[in-house]
C-alpha cells in the first residue's frame, strides 16, 4: 500500500483533529522505526516518550503475548496477579509515605483520578496550576491546564482557573489557601518546554500546602519511570507529594497509567467513588511488570542520567557556539530541550528531520524536545544529534 492511498482513505473517515506528518508507520525495533515503503527513522520521540525500553522489546512483547494466552480481561470485582504485582512494585519505588496505588488507562485518567482524590480529602474545589503546564485533554484534566490553546474552545464546561507562573515561588504561596483542593504540577514541564523546576520550588510548595491542608499533586506522566534520570522526577528535590500519576513509559506501549497516593488521602474514599471496565487489567500490568523488570535488569534510570548528560553536554556546546541558532538547552536525564532562536527554523525542522530519517518534536513552538527511549544506542543518538544540529 502506498503512502497516498492511505491519506485518502484516512481523510474520508478520521475526524480533522490532527496533523499528521506525511510518513505512515508499520514497524519499529529499538529506537528505529520502519515506513511503509520500507524507509527507516530513527525515533527520539519515543512515541511521545512512551516506548521507555525502545519498540516491541522482546521482554515486552513476550510478556503481553504471554498474558493474552491466559486472561485479558476480566471485571474489578476479582482478584488478578498481574494487577497486585504491578501495584507491589509501584508502592516499592514510590517514597514510603505513598502506599495506594489505582491504574487506568491513560495520563489524562490518572489526572481526573488525583482530582477527584484531592476533591474528596479536603471537601474542597479549587485547584492551582502553572502556566505551560500540560495535564490532559478530558475536562478533568482541561480544568487545571495552563495553555489557553487546548482550553480555551471548552472553556464554557469549564470551573474557573488558578493559574501560576511555574517556578514562582510567591505567587504560588499567595493562589494556595484554604480553598484550594490542591496544587497541582510537573516536576519537569514537557508540553509546556522541557522546564526544570527551580531547585527548592517543590519544598517551597510542600511546605505552602502544610499550612494550608492543601494536597500537593505531581504529575509524573511524562517524567517518571526514569525518564530524568531518576526513577520519579521528584526525587531530584527530594520533595514527597500527597499524590503523583504515572503514564506513557509505565507500559512501554501498552495503554496505562497510575495514580499513587498516602494513606491518608486513601482513607478518605469509598468502594464505588471510582472505577472503569478497563481498570487494572491484566494485559495492562502485565505489560507494567515487563517494563519495570527490563528498566531494573538492564539499569535504564542510570542509564538516563549517565547518557541524558552528555546529550545535554553536546546541546549546551552547540548553544554556546551559535548563540543566533539556539540561545540555550535545559532538561534531566532523557527528557532534554534545545531553545531554538528562530520560530521558523523550529516550525519546520519536524519535516526536515523526517527527511534525514529522523523523528523529532518540537514543542512550546521552539524547543526541540528529545524524549528517545531509555536504552537508545549512544551511537544512534548522537549521529541522530550531530545531524539535528546541522540543519540549523
Ligand atoms: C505531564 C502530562 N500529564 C498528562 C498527560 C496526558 O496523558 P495522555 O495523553 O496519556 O492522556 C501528558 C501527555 O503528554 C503529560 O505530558
């Protein structure tokens, strides 16, 4: 089949919501992927930082085919193994204070679930977010969005907004009282720019929530499961929350996400406050224990760090040699941004990477975000780099 008989056939039925690039996938190994005519791409989205341990890694994909040989499914009124492993696993590499896990389908749903947690712990509505910040697409999530792009034509089904400039210290302390539900944010922002929170930024906000017994909410979607060189983001601040979601590279590709939260939040819901056919199931978890087994055996979060310093060593040279091109790099460990100088060189640079067989995003309109998978060869990455920053 041909590239153009498939954007035809595509633009008869899918609804005009996204942009696609001119490329259809069929195959991908590692961090390489493969178009329908047979051309390779080197892959540093990782699928939107999904496939943590590269496409259809072999541990992965066993261990799902395993699991739909034997239960794929089954309703939440039962017990399953895979289910208690994964959530054995999450609490062990959560701060000790977090100890409940709930999976869902997606980041967004992990989202709505924190939300909906931190309405029942403190009776109270009100949430305070950052600016840029990006949480999800439900109305959950839209709510404590801050990019006016994706709330702005929902906002007639939308509660009104507490929203901070990220890593303001004083305006946050002034939005957290005694209305506020929580504060919810990204250690590091990915969406919203690749934006490291300032060092004690998260300390400032434990301790503005304590006072006020407000909830402190991380949203680890795009940052946890090692993506910064730490198992979770926070660790890097060492900044416990009440509660923290996981998604994308939790299942390696398989669909699911998590929110984790303290005892005490826990205590205060009942069978019934929240569910879903979907929840816990055994493909899902299944898919969770390879990914964590594979990080663990072959020391990806290490890895991360050891491999995301010196991609952001390389950046940062090339951004102090070409101040007119790129005026600066920032991230932690494989989630990494280069502050491209010219919107239009940055608009454009997705489709010319494509044709250097490259898959690259661009977001925030001009930071190329880097976000491959954990275990990307350094050759692979660093050619991929070498030749990024030639089209500059
Ligand atoms: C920090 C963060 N939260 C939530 C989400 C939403 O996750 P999903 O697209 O799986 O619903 C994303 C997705 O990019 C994210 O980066």
């Amino acid at each position: 089949m041909k590239l153009e008989d498939i954007q035809k056939r595509e633009a008869r039925h899918f609804l005009p919501v996204v942009n696609r690039m001119p490329v259809a996938l069929v195959e991908g190994r590692g961090s390489t992927v493969v178009d329908v005519d047979g051309r390779e791409y080197t892959d540093l989205t990782a699928g939107w930082g999904v496939c943590s341990i590269g496409h259809c890694h072999p541990t992965l994909v066993e261990a799902i085919r395993e699991q739909a040989g034997r239960l794929m499914q089954t309703t939440n009124l039962f017990y399953t193994l895979p289910q208690l492993d994964a959530a054995e696993s999450l609490t062990a590499l959560s701060p000790d204070e977090l100890t409940r896990v709930f999976f869902v389908n997606s980041g967004t749903e992990a989202v709505e679930g924190a939300i909906k947690l931190a309405h029942r712990a403190t009776g109270r509505s009100e949430f305070v977010s950052t600016t840029n910040s990006f949480h999800g697409r439900t109305l959950g999530a839209l709510s404590v969005i801050g990019q006016a792009k994706y709330r702005d034509v929902y906002r007639d089904l939308l509660p009104e907004q507490v929203v901070v400039p990220y890593g303001d210290v004083d305006a946050a302390v002034a939005a957290i009282g005694e209305r506020t539900a929580a504060m919810i944010l990204e250690p590091v922002q990915g969406e919203g720019g690749v934006n490291v929170a300032p060092e004690g930024y998260l300390a400032a906000l434990r301790k503005r929530c304590d006072e006020t017994d407000t909830l402190l909410i991380f949203d680890e979607v795009q940052t946890g499961i090692g993506r910064t060189g730490r198992m979770l983001a926070q660790e890097h601040q060492g900044v416990v929350p009440d509660v923290y979601t996981l998604g994308k590279g939790l299942g390696g590709g398989f669909p699911v996400a998590a929110f984790v939260c303290t005892e005490g939040v826990a205590e205060t819901v009942q069978p019934g406050d929240h569910g879903g056919t979907y929840i816990g199931n055994p493909l899902a978890c299944a898919s969770v224990n390879a990914v964590l087994s594979v990080i663990e055996n072959d020391k990806l979060v290490e890895r991360a760090e050891r491999v995301g310093t010196e991609l952001s060593r390389r950046l940062e040279a090339f951004a102090e040699a070409h101040p007119a091109k790129a005026t600066g790099a920032r991230g932690l460990g494989l989630l990494r941004g280069l502050v491209l100088a010219d919107a239009d060189v940055a608009a454009a640079l997705p489709k010319r990477a494509l044709a250097e067989g490259i898959l690259v995003n661009v977001t925030a309109g001009n930071v190329m975000r880097f976000f491959p998978a954990l275990n990307i060869p350094e050759e692979q990455l660093f050619e991929a780099t070498e030749t990024l920053l030639g089209l500059l």
